[in-house]
C-alpha cells in the first residue's frame, strides 16, 4: 500500500498558493485493508475514506468505464492492481495529474503538468478519457479563470468537437450552476465567459447571455459595438465584486433582446422587459432564489441610478425601497452593478462627478426605510392602521428624507 498526495494541493503547492484540503490516492490497497487501518468509508460509487485523524480524504486507485452519457454514467475498477499511473491519467488537465510522494519529497509527473504550470496552460491529459465527461468543457472555462490559465489549442477544439456533438446537453442544471458558481467566485470570471463563447459552451448553457453578442450598441456610449461586449467589458470592472453582483451583471441587459427593431440601438425599453427573460435563465439553471431576485431587480433598476441626480424625493424612495428583497437590503451591491455598467460606458465628466453623490443619496434612502417605523409617524397612537396609514407612513418617511438631503447638500 502507497499513498500520494494529488489533485488541486498538489498544484496549488507549485504555484505557490495555500492549498484548501488535500486529497490522496491510496494504490494496492483494498476496502477491508483500509477499514482495518482505521479509515472510515464514505464513498458510494467508489470507495473513498476518511482519515481518522485528519478526516481527508483518501481515494483508492481507480480506473473508469464509461456506461451512458451522462456526467456521472461510469462503472468503477479499483482493485490492487490499478497503478498510479492509471489513475493520473483518467484525469482532466495535466496540471491536476501531478502526484508527491511526501515520504520521499518528490513530484510524480508522466503528463508534462509541471511544465505546462510554468506555462500556465490548461491542457487534458488524455483525449479518449477526457470526451467521457462533459462537465470538463466547463471546468476547463472555470480553471482558466481560477487559475488564469489559457487554454492549449488542442484542448479547445477537443472541447468544440464535444459541443458540437451535443455532448453538453446530457449535463444537468445543478452541475452546470456549481461550475458557473464556481468561476464568479473568482475574480477573472469573464474569462469563464470569454472562453464558453469561444469553444461555443456558452450558446449551450446560457443561450440568452451568447446572443448578446449580435445585439448593436450605439458606438458613442459602448465602443465595442454589442451588448455581448459590453456585459464583458463590465465583469472585468467587476473582478473584486461578490457573486450577486457578478451574476447581475451577467444578466442585466437581457432585455435587450427583446427590444424592437424600431428601438435599436437605444434600448429604451430593455429594463422593464428583462424579467421574463431572467426568470427564464434563472429556472433553466435552478439558481437558489435570492440570485433570481437580485439579478432580477437589477436589470429592471440599473439605469434608474443615472436619473438620481434629477430624481424627485419620492422617485428616489420607491427606488430605495426596491433595494430590500425580502429582509435583505442589496444597496450596495445593486449600486456595485451600476457602477461596474456606468464604468464600461464612455461618460462625460458630469457624469461621473455625480455617480458617488448618487450613491450616497440612494443608500440615505435606504436609511431612512430601515430607520424610521411607523411609531415615529407623528399621532401614530390616533391614526386607523388600514391601508391609509400604509401610505401616510411612506410619506413622513419622503419628509424625513427630503430633510435629510437637505443636510447632505
């Protein structure tokens, strides 16, 4: 029985960084052997066991059969017999196929990973294992982002040919929304986007968001000339933002899409039309609630943050007011949305004087919704708590506002 440390630790150790966890491969071993050793068995498919001391997890060496043409159709052989080797190369890019041997301090390397590490190149190991699984499409666009790491040319037209043959479309919502998830945690989440739309992952998962591309843009305000640019053009202004924004962005100008002809290349009407269509993306990829909300907000909202300047009192309340979905108010990161939008435009100075002042005000706004209750309401005890009063609260509340404004000023 030998056991090496492999996967991400491993790589991430010669880059340099702080590996998360650790995984290790397990060779010559058998489950009862393991079991005798104090390791707990926690795998289904294969046998994968705790450590009883750490809790890492140690996987034995394993081949894999493929068996349908789903992400997860593999049949599993992991008797003593299976070497290192086999197991390295059942895996995805030849940076993650890289195994240390911790007793003897040395990297075991048969696939070239720690040359294409210095060369920050994502290339697959072996090409008749990697079409097995089509979730290494998306991986692929998620490890250039993590790692920002370009992707060899042989490993991109591997991939397209998995497109084309329609290999994606066996990938379920949930898999596909952890590997988008993924990559917005990074910062380089655009070259998730970048790279999909290149290998043509991206018409495949987010049809909507690859459209965009053919979408006009008025020259004068988005020198790239497309939606589709823009929106990338705006997520790397975005690269230290949370996830909500990232994810807002993403989809913020959807509704353009359903801009009329006639309308081109204004978009006037994009944001009152974007709903249907980010409900849409959203369920397709059974997003958790709050993403659909948020982005949902935000592509309905974003130019309303341009018309602060010039905005009445109580236009500027009703748009705070939509800053809190639930018990949750996202001032901040709708206002991280519209900045990374206004940014990714070409602005005048005015314009951009004003875009911090307006910020203040709206999250003033946003105060005063939260601060002031309805015992504040001047003869509240008096008052008939019916609809009125509903209405008679937002008004002291745009009263204490527009006083505090005047303060600001």
């Amino acid at each position: 029985m030998k056991i090496y440390q492999v996967g991400g630790a491993v790589r991430d150790r010669l880059l340099g960084r702080i590996p998360n966890d650790s995984d290790y491969v397990v060779v010559g071993s058998t489950p009862d052997e393991m079991i005798k050793q104090g390791f707990t068995e926690v795998g289904k498919g294969f046998p994968v066991f705790l450590h009883p001391l750490t809790r890492e997890e140690y996987a034995l060496a394993r081949k894999e059969i493929k068996t349908g043409d789903k992400h997860t159709d593999f049949e599993f052989i992991f008797d003593e017999s299976v070497t290192l080797r086999e197991d390295l190369e059942r895996r995805d890019f030849t940076c993650n196929a890289i195994a240390y041997d911790e007793e003897a301090g040395e990297y075991i390397d048969y696939f070239g990973g720690q040359d294409d590490i210095k060369n920050k190149i994502l290339r697959h190991v072996n090409a008749e294992h990697f079409v097995e699984d089509p979730l290494r499409v998306l991986r692929l666009c998620r490890f250039s982002a993590q790692l920002d790491f370009d992707a060899a040319p042989a490993t991109v037209e591997l991939c397209r040919s998995m497109v084309q043959k329609g290999m994606l479309e066996h990938l379920t919502a949930e898999r596909v929304w952890i590997e988008l998830l993924k990559a917005m945690k990074t910062p380089a989440f655009y070259r998730f986007i970048e790279l999909a739309r290149e290998i043509g992952a991206l018409k495949i998962i987010l049809p909507e968001i690859d459209a965009l591309w053919k979408v006009p843009e008025r020259t004068e305000f988005h020198p790239e000339g497309n939606t589709g640019a823009h929106v990338l053009h705006a997520l790397k202004l975005a690269e230290k933002s949370p996830v909500l924004v990232k994810f807002g962005l993403l989809v913020h100008d959807v509704g353009k899409l359903l801009t009329p002809e006639e309308e081109l290349p204004s978009h006037k009407k994009h944001e009152s039309q974007s709903r249907q269509l980010v409900y849409k993306i959203c369920n397709r990829l059974k997003t958790p609630n709050r993403f659909r909300d948020f982005a949902t907000m935000a592509a309905e909202q974003h130019m309303k943050f341009h018309y602060i300047p010039v905005m009445r009192v109580g236009s500027l309340y009703d748009l705070a007011d939509k800053m809190t979905i639930g018990h949750t108010c996202y001032v901040n990161e709708y206002i991280d949305v519209c900045r990374a939008d206004f940014e990714s435009t070409i602005s005048t100075d005015k314009q951009r004087s004003e875009f911090a002042p307006s910020a203040e005000k709206l999250k003033l706004a946003c105060r005063v919704i939260e601060t002031v209750k309805a015992e504040d309401v001047p003869g509240f005890n008096k008052l008939p708590k019916d609809e009125t009063f509903k209405e008679r609260l937002r008004e002291y509340k745009i009263s204490v506002l527009q006083a505090e404004i005047k303060e600001l000023v």
